[in-house]
C-alpha cells in the first residue's frame, strides 16, 4: 500500500509583537543556545523583515533578515522540531529569497554551525556557498564553534 501525504498547508506572513512568545518557545525547543524574547522584540521593532509560517494554525516556523543596499544578511531561520524533516525547510527559505528578490536584493548571507549538517546541506541544495569561516563564532558547551559564512547571488 502507498502512502499519499498530504501537502502542507502553510501560509506565511510578517512577524507580529504577538507571535514573539510563540516563536521564542519554538527557538528554545530548537537550539542548545536559542535567542531571547529581547532578541526578537528588537528585530521587530528595528524594522527588520520578519516572517512566520504557520501550520494547521499554529505558528511552525520563521525567519529573520535584515536588508540594504542590496544586500541580505539571514539572521535567523527556524522550523519547529514537530516540523522538521518534511520539506518545510526549503519552503520557508524560498520564501525568504523570493522576499529578498523582491526588495531588489542582490545577495543573500548567513552564518551557519557546521554541526547542523542538515542545515548546511539545505543552503548548499539552494546555492548558497560557503565563502568564509568565522572563528569561534558560536557558544558551545565545549567553549566556543565556528561558523561557516555562506553566501547566495540572487
């Protein structure tokens, strides 16, 4: 018997000052060093592009970019644990190029651990490059991780 799945119904649309607290709950399930609310509510308030997606109502993942002149910096980019492993993924990161394109956005950047091996193979299978390494970048239980600086031309 073949199983048919069902797409995800997702829509997406701008972070609001009341989708923070659900956001950080799915930040602290997601990471060993998550962001804190103060985080959020700054980028946010900074005007920031801030985004969520929701799932069968509720809020399953989001992302975070700061723009200008051109250029994109992903700051963060989360699917909720529940989530992960279903493509969503790359739904959500498509959204946030076609975002960026918008905004007439030349290139896109991010920093990423080099742990989170499916993370990186992710931005590798959408373009994205590996341009640079930042030392020590991260916290980490072991003192501190280094972050691979990734790049996509847009």
């Amino acid at each position: 018997m073949n199983a048919i799945l069902k797409p995800l119904d997702f829509r997406f649309r701008p972070m609001a000052h009341e989708d923070i607290e659900a956001v950080v709950r799915i930040e602290r399930a997601a990471y060993p060093y998550p962001w804190t609310l103060g985080n959020f509510r700054d980028c946010v308030e900074s005007g920031y592009s801030c985004w969520v997606a929701e799932l069968e109502g509720r809020i399953a993942g989001y992302w975070i970019m700061m723009m200008a002149v051109g250029e994109g910096h992903i700051l963060n980019c989360c699917v909720a644990p529940d989530w992960q492993g279903r493509g969503f993924g790359r739904q959500l990161l498509r959204h946030l190029i076609e975002t960026a394109r918008d905004h007439a956005t030349e290139c896109l950047f991010l920093e990423v651990r080099p742990s989170n091996a499916a993370a990186v193979w992710l931005y590798q299978r959408l373009g994205f490059e590996t341009i640079a390494l930042r030392r020590g970048y991260y916290p980490a239980d072991q003192g501190a991780e280094d972050a691979l600086v990734m790049r996509l031309d847009l």
